[in-house]
C-alpha cells in the first residue's frame, strides 16, 4: 500500500481579480521508503502540491488517501493525527520556536502527540545523535548556524517517527557545503525507511531521488526514474 496516494488533485485559490488554479488534476503515488524530488519554475504549483499531500491544505476536487484512508472522510481532530504522526514537514526556514532549546523544539511535537516524558527523553537524545548535533541540545535557534538549525529541524521532523518526510527547499537557505550535508542526511533518513518527497530547484540535489517530477503551471509534466 502507497503511503499517500492522490487522484486528480486540484487546488483553486479564489482571487479578487479571478479564480487561480495552483494545482491541475495531478496524480501520484509515494510508495514506502520512495524519495521523490519535485521540480519545476518557482510559482508552478510545487509547494501548493506539497501541502496538499501533507494535509495542510484541502484540495478543491480530487483525492488524498494516506495509508489508504481518504482524507476526505476524517474530520479535524482525525487529520491532525495523521500530520502529527505520519508525516513530517521540513521548511526552508526552518520554523524553530525561538524561545525553546533545540532539545525542546525536537520534543515538542511528541508531547503534542502525548509520549510520556521518559520516552521523549530518550528520543530525544536519540535524534540530536542522529543529527551529531548533542552538544548543542541546549542551544536555542539563535545560538545554532543555519546548517545546525535544519538539522535540528529535521530532528524534530522525525520525533513521531512519520512514514512520509517532506521538505520544501530544505538547502534553499545554505551555502553549498552546508546544503550538501544536508543532503547527505536526508539520504541517510531515507535510507533507513523514511519516504521523502522535496521540493528543489538544486538539480544536483534532485538527482539523489529514485524519480523526478516535474511541474508547469500546476500540471506534473514529466517524470524521471534517476534509479
């Protein structure tokens, strides 16, 4: 079974000067332990598609089946679960709350999903060695570098253990040295088991997935099986 599947997904935003289609009748399948990067020109729909899939946002026709429920059916308490607990979000600009360590901004999705306090503890821990960022557990965001920050911030992506990673422009605020380590982690995450579905405008970077999906105007143009 498909970790999400969408069919004909199609968002239109109601505009002053007229409706937008963002996103055209696409359909997709991310399999468990898929990596697939999403590319096309900025404005084309990529991350509007992403939220989609990441139940964020609600699509204005078509389906999202996530573990093989529709989306559709569940109501809001139903649908947070499924993005506290299954899928995990990664930003370009990393969203850490400022006034809580990096430690605490790891833990705080697992406390919203009520793990006991001894478990967060130890996932915790488990996930700053991950990240080899330890020492800095009592860090706060303005005391990290920017590399360090997303790291962090994928930490706290995978605090729930989700099926799903998706990042948009996750390398689109580092230099080069530093974004290519973090590709390098996410390879890792993908790896052991983790499905990762990016939004990039780094073609180096787009090569690292198992397929490439292009998108123009809304629409998926092309896809590319990379290996």
């Amino acid at each position: 079974m498909s970790v999400i599947e969408a069919r004909d997904l199609t968002r239109v935003f109601p505009m002053p000067a007229g409706p937008v289609t963002a996103v055209r009748g696409v359909s997709l399948a991310v399999d468990p332990g898929d990596f697939v990067a999403l590319c096309g020109p900025s404005g084309c729909g990529k991350s509007t598609l992403l939220h989609l899939l990441g139940v964020v946002d609600t699509p204005s026709s078509g389906t999202l089946t996530v573990d093989g429920e529709d989306v559709a059916t569940l109501g809001d308490v139903a649908r947070s679960r499924i993005r506290l607990r299954k899928i995990g979000f990664v930003f370009q600009r990393f969203f850490l709350l400022p006034m809580l360590t990096a430690a605490e901004n790891i833990e705080l999705p697992m406390a919203e999903a009520g793990v006991s306090k001894s478990e967060r503890a130890h996932r915790v821990h488990e996930l700053l060695e991950y990240v080899e960022l330890s020492k800095r557990a009592d860090h706060r965001p303005s005391q990290l570098s920017g590399g360090e920050m997303q790291r962090i911030a994928i930490a706290r992506a995978l605090a729930n253990r989700p099926r799903l990673l998706l990042a948009d422009e996750p390398t689109g605020e580092l230099d080069q040295t530093t974004g290519q380590h973090i590709a390098e982690l996410l390879d890792r995450v993908n790896a052991d088991g983790t499905a990762l579905v990016i939004v990039t405008h780094d073609a180096v970077f787009a090569r690292r997935a198992r397929r490439i999906l292009t998108m123009r105007d809304g629409v998926l143009v092309s896809e590319e099986r990379v290996r």
